[in-house]
C-alpha cells in the first residue's frame, strides 16, 4: 500500500478518488484551497488534509516528502473559468507545475500521474482520436495541460515512473458537485426546469462516468510500471454529440422534457478513442451517462445538493467570481 498526495482531493473528481483510495488500504494526503467548500471529505485516519496552494513552493516541498505517489488534479478547471484571469489561471495551471515535478524528483516520489485533458485535441475531423495525433489546444487551458505534459515527460526515468491521463468529460453524482459540465448540466436543467437548452447539439463530447475516472487512476496505480512508464492514456467513452446526450438525459427523467436549441461559440468537438488503456491495460468502463443521469437525479430527490440551479460551489465560474482569487 502506498502514501498518496492527491493535489485538487477536494474537487469533483479528487472528492471520490479520495475516499475510494483510502478504502483500498493506502495513505492519503489532500492538498487543495478547498474553493469549491471543505465539507467533502470525511475524516478518516489514513487522511491527511492540507488546506493550502500548490504555488507555495515552499509547503510543496514539505508535502511531497515520504510520498510514493503524486496524483495531480489541482488545477483552475473548466475552460470558460480559465478565461476569468488569465494571469490566474497560467499561475496555477502553468507556472506552478514544474516546481511540484521538480520537488516530487527530489524527494524520491515512485509514481506522478497527471490529469491532463481530452481538450487537447482541440476540433478534430477524425473520429477515434488516438494519443499519437497532434494537439490542437483551442484555450489556455488546454495549452497549459499541453504544455504540462511536455514538462512531465522530461522527468522520466528509471526513478520517476510518470503517466498522463486525457480524461473525456467527467459526469455523475460526487460529494463536491460539479453541475458546470454537459451530462450534469443537463440533467440539472432537465430535473429542475423541465426543459433543456442545449447549445449548438451536433458537437461530438466523449464522456466518462466519475466511478470509472476514479477507477482508471487505481489502474494506473496498480499497473507494472514498464506498461505505463512515460504513456499517455486516453479515458474516455460514450462520444456523443451534445444533442445525443439531451436525449439519454430526457430518457432518464421524463417525457416531458422540452429541448430548446440555441446557438454557441463553443465548438470543441472530438470523438476520442480510448483502445489503447483497454489494450495496454485492460481497463473498460462500467457505467455510462444514462447512470449518471440517475445517480444525479436520485441525488435531487434525495435533496443533496442544495439550490443546483443557482448555488455558486457547483459552478466553477461563479465560485471564482466571487471569491476573486489572486
Ligand atoms: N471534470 C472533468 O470533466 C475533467 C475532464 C478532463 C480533465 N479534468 C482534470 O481533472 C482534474 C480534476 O478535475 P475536477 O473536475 O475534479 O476539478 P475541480 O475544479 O472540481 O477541482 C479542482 C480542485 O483544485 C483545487 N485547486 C485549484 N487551485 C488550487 C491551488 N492553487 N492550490 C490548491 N488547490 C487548488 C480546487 O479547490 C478544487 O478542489 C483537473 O486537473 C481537470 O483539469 C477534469
């Protein structure tokens, strides 16, 4: 069993994955500003919580001591909040990145496996983009997850086993809530609204469950490290257009549900294929954004999440808005 700093253990994904590790027997340090509320981790005695920011170089260097693992998710997430301040976003998506790597070398972490993004390929025409086709980052953010990647794979060796993730868009019920990303955001207007706006509708969005994102970085965890050493692995199922996704959502809560198409200027659209983990590693999904849709809406009829359709913690820009983090 392994120490694990998950850097972001406080955010939508790091909200599970924390939990799930430490159910699997290992240590688990959580370093996070907490921006999206500090509630979402239970106590346990293999967890350890650091309400702090990954610029400090000087805790980053304190944190990754007696770590086998870094798993790095912290980051200012979702592209349109990128935009807020790009000064903001390049500090903690960009600049703090190579320090984090370089501590983590120094002091003799086995494993780094970073969340990259899908968003990398930008628009491609192809369908199952693969790992090997070139990057067309359209943000800043996706330029920065780029431009991490390349930083990582510099540290490679024999020491520093590293792995990168391309996770598709991530859907489902966690104890943080995001409802800012298109299965959620769906659900949640299809829940509360009866209707659904649905922007544009023919871009294709791979998606992934968030049991089955939790799941793939235990893989990567678990995996000899000749396998995964140095490897970036797609993750990512279920592309659909948008338009798709509003009817497996409206098969899921009802009837009813009007559709409402609008126009938009955000037209990322990829198909990815996720063979190579399933091949290299044997990992395939168990769920699909029909569970998703359920597991949302049995959260809203259990009252889980409070106010969704306005309440700033399950939207990123908002919640960056108003804290008006520097
Ligand atoms: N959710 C998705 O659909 C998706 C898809 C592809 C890739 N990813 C990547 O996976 C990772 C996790 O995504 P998520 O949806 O859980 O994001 P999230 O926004 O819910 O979580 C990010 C966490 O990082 C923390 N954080 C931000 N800046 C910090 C700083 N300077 N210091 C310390 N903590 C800081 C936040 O408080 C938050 O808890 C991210 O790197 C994201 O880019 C997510």
């Amino acid at each position: 069993m392994s120490n694990i700093l998950i850097t972001g253990g406080g955010g939508y994904v790091g909200s599970l994955l924390t939990p799930y590790l430490i159910q699997k027997g290992h240590k688990v340090t959580v370093l996070d500003l907490f921006i999206y509320g500090e509630d979402v981790l239970q106590k346990n005695n293999n967890l350890k919580v650091v309400k702090g920011d990954i610029r400090n170089e000087d805790l980053i260097s304190k944190i990754t001591k007696n770590q086998d693992i870094v798993i790095h998710l912290a980051c200012i997430s979702n592209d349109p909040s990128f935009e807020l301040n790009p000064n903001l976003g390049k500090s903690i998506n960009l600049d703090a990145f190579r320090p984090l790597v370089e501590q983590s070398v120094s002091n003799n972490v086995k494993k780094f496996i970073y969340a990259s993004s899908s968003s990398v390929y930008g628009i491609k025409k192809e369908r199952d983009v693969n790992e090997l086709m070139s990057l067309e980052p359209l943000t800043d953010y996706s330029k920065y997850k780029a431009d991490c990647e390349k930083i990582l794979l510099d540290y490679q060796s024999d020491k520093f086993i590293v792995t990168i993730l391309r996770p598709a868009t991530v859907c489902g019920y966690a104890p943080r809530q995001r409802l800012d990303v298109v299965v959620n955001i769906l659900t949640n207007l299809a829940y509360h609204n009866r209707e659904i706006k649905i922007f544009g509708g023919s871009q294709l969005r791979p998606n992934i469950h968030i049991n089955d994102m939790v799941k793939s970085y235990e893989v990567i965890i678990n995996a000899e490290d000749n396998k995964i050493d140095g490897q970036i692995f797609n993750v990512g199922y279920d592309n659909k257009s948008v338009k798709e996704i509003a009817k497996i959502v409206k098969s899921e809560l009802g009837d009813d549900i009007k559709f409402l198409t609008e126009k938009t200027n955000d037209n990322r659209s990829y198909h990815i294929s996720s063979h190579k983990i399933q091949n290299t590693l044997g990992f395939s999904p168990d769920f699909n954004i029909n569970d998703a849709a359920k597991d949302l809406k049995i959260a809203f009829d259990e009252k889980k999440l409070k106010n969704p359709l306005n309440n700033e913690f399950y939207f990123n820009i908002k919640r960056m808005q108003s804290i008006n983090l520097k």
